[in-house]
C-alpha cells in the first residue's frame, strides 16, 4: 500500500508551464460583470466631463452677446459643481431606497436630455430668461450626473470590494479624457457646425448610451451605512483631502469663463 502510494504521488504531473498554479490566479480575473460595470463607470466619468468642458471655448462669448457678464457667467459654470455637490448628499442617503442602477440608468437619461436642451438655449432673445434657463439646465445637469455617479461609486464598491481604490484610480483615466477631449472637441464643432451642434451631438451619444447600460450593467443592492457622515468629513484626514481637492478643483474651474474671453482679446 505504502508503494500504491508512493507511485501515486511520483504519477502526479507538474504543470505545463513548470510553474505551480497558485490559489489566487482565478480570483484576479476579472469577471463578466466586474467588466461591464467597469464599462458603464467608465461611460459616465468620460460623459459627464466632456459634457462638463464642452463649454469653455465658446459659450462665455456666446453669453456675452446675450448681455451677461462675466460674474454671471462664471456663476453659471460654477452652480453645475455646486448643484452636483449639494445632490451627491442628499441622493446617497436615499441610495439604498431608489436602487443603484435604477439611480444610475435614470441620471444618464436626465443629463441626455438637458445637455440637449442647452443647445437650444441661443434661441432664447430675452437677456434675463436666457440667464435663468442656463441656471436651470446646468442645475438640472448637475442633478443628473450626481445620481449617475453616486450610484457608480455603490456599484463599484459592491463589484470591487477588495480593490475598489484601484479600480477608481484606473477610471480616473476616462475623467481626464473627458476634461483632455471636451474643449477641442466643442471649439471644432462650435466653428464647424454652430452653437446647437455640439450640445446635440453629445446629449445624443449620452441617451444612446442609457439602454446599452441597462443592458449590460449588473444589478447591486445598496446597504444604507450606520456611520455618521458627518463623523467621518471631519477627520482630519479627511479634511486636508478635501481641501487639496477643493484646491485644485478651484485652479482648474478658474479659467473656464475666463480663458477663452482673455484669447479672444488678443
């Protein structure tokens, strides 16, 4: 018996490649589901700042025919991250009672349609409707892709539970992409085509893509969370995050109104 054995474990054959398979090969694979929603997170990032960006070229020019000035256009740009901050807190707690995906299909739909709308917002003549519809839209936006990225923040934490830091740094490739494409993009079609052109365009792309992440997107469930939110901004960690954040967002945002008015002067 003791050679039975002995041949036995001598029979056993090593692997092909003469390297021992380890435990955890299988498990950093990704699985279908982990890439769909890596897709559709991805969708959303690349959307909703190219949507954000598209603007800069043309539109502080455009507003300035309309008789705004440029505080007032600055304003404009700035309620869209306002709006977008301010519905990011209130849409988390009521995450868990809407549904993540339902959440995330429902905020591409809205922010397809208005960035839409914003292409029509030229025909408006009146200078004081002008500016309250442009308020409104980007308000409206900003709604919109709070919901999308509220619930891609859930549904990559359930998807990626072990390495979810990684995965929101790879995603933050398709963010730049978007902030990188926005302005050439909407200069070129704004010089080709006209005002209305670009806002359609992309509105189009974003509702097209609203079906395809039904599809494709697996469904999560939320948990509502027991911890305190407001316990956990004010560490103080996380407050000089928040502040190196806020910092460079400010830079950045900084010259959207201004860039393309100060070039068109010289």
């Amino acid at each position: 018996m003791g050679s039975r054995a002995a041949d036995g474990a001598g029979s056993e054959q090593p692997p092909e490649d003469g390297m021992p398979e380890t435990p955890g090969e299988e498990s950093r694979r990704l699985t279908r589901e982990q890439v769909y929603t890596m897709a559709a997170s991805a969708c959303i990032n690349f959307s909703s700042m190219i949507c954000y960006s598209i603007l800069g070229p043309f539109f502080p020019s455009e507003a300035e025919k309309k008789g705004a000035s440029d505080t007032v256009v600055g304003m404009i740009f700035g309620c869209f991250a306002l709006v977008n901050f301010l519905t990011s807190l209130i849409l988390g707690n009521y995450l868990p009672h809407i549904g993540a995906k339902f959440m995330f299909v429902s905020g591409m739909f809205v922010s397809g349609c208005v960035t839409i709308l914003f292409g029509v917002l030229d025909k408006v003549s009146s200078k004081p409707m002008f500016i309250s519809l442009c308020f409104l839209v980007r308000a409206m936006d900003a709604v919109g892709f709070a919901a999308a990225m509220t619930a891609s923040f859930s549904i990559l934490a359930k998807a990626f539970p072990n390495n979810i830091a990684t995965v929101l740094g790879s995603l933050e490739i398709f963010t730049g992409l978007g902030l990188v494409l926005g302005p050439p993009l909407g200069g070129f079609l704004y010089q080709s085509f006209g005002y209305e052109v670009p806002f359609i365009t992309l509105g189009c792309i974003v509702l097209v893509l609203v079906p395809v992440n039904m599809y494709i997107l697996p469904r999560y469930e939320s948990t509502p969370s027991k911890e305190s939110f407001w316990k956990l901004v004010f560490l103080p960690k996380v407050l000089v995050l928040s502040f190196t954040i806020f910092s460079l967002s400010a830079c950045l945002g900084f010259l959207d109104p201004t860039m393309s008015l100060f070039i068109l002067q010289k």
